[in-house]
C-alpha cells in the first residue's frame, strides 16, 4: 500500500510560482513512476507531468512545457511539481498519482490507471 499526502496549493496571482509536493508512505516509492494530474471545474481530469522511478525521464503536457517541472527525492519518497508563470488556466485541483514501474522508457502506461491517488490540493490563480 502506498499514501500519499499532496501539500503546496493556496492562492496565486497570475505570473507567480508555486511548488507541489507529494509525499509517499511505504518502502516502495522508488518502485513506482509518479505523475501529477489535474482536474478543474466542470473539466475531466487532465495528465500534467510525469517522472519514471529513477527520476531518468520525465514527461509533461504541452500546456505546461517550459513552465513546470517534475522532479522526485527518493531518499525522502516525494515528487515535487514547480509551477512557474502560472495562468488562469492552470487554476485546478492538483492530484499526484503513482505507477508501478521500474522503466525509464515504458513507465508513461502505469500512469494510464495509477495504482495510488493522492487526494489533491487546491492551486487558485488570479488574474
């Protein structure tokens, strides 16, 4: 069994940054590929970010290339998820998730139905 704990929302104006964190219980994060999803109101629930077990790979959604940046401490089993030049936009609830994978090539598929979900922090932006 793995929890996790996401911590880091609040309030934000446009422009500014804030930086997520995830917190894993158990022995086994390392064994897992992490993502961060996001759900905004009256919208499903979108990929955002991820990162393979080693930290080796990372993947984002277009909408945040070049702003956001996955990265994992495994020694303290947390993803962290930094949101620079946030928009309107990226206004949502924000979800961790993890995946059982050990590949730094195919670990993108275990984030397609994540074993684990966290149970999201608020990210408010103003304009």
């Amino acid at each position: 069994q793995v929890q996790l704990v996401e911590s880091g929302g609040g309030l934000v104006q446009a422009g500014g940054s804030l930086r997520l964190s995830c917190a894993a219980s158990g022995r086994t994060f390392s064994s897992y590929a992490m993502g961060w999803f996001r759900q905004a109101p009256g919208k499903e629930r979108e990929f955002v970010a991820a990162i393979s077990w080693s930290g080796g790979s990372r993947d984002y959604a277009d909408s945040v290339k070049g702003r956001f940046t996955i990265s994992r401490d495994n020694a303290k089993n947390t993803v962290y998820l930094q949101m620079r030049s946030l928009k309107p936009e990226d206004m949502a609830v924000y979800y961790c998730a993890a995946g059982a994978s050990t590949s730094d090539h195919y670990y993108m598929s275990s984030l397609n139905r994540p074993a684990y979900w966290g149970q999201g922090t608020q990210v408010t932006v103003s304009s």
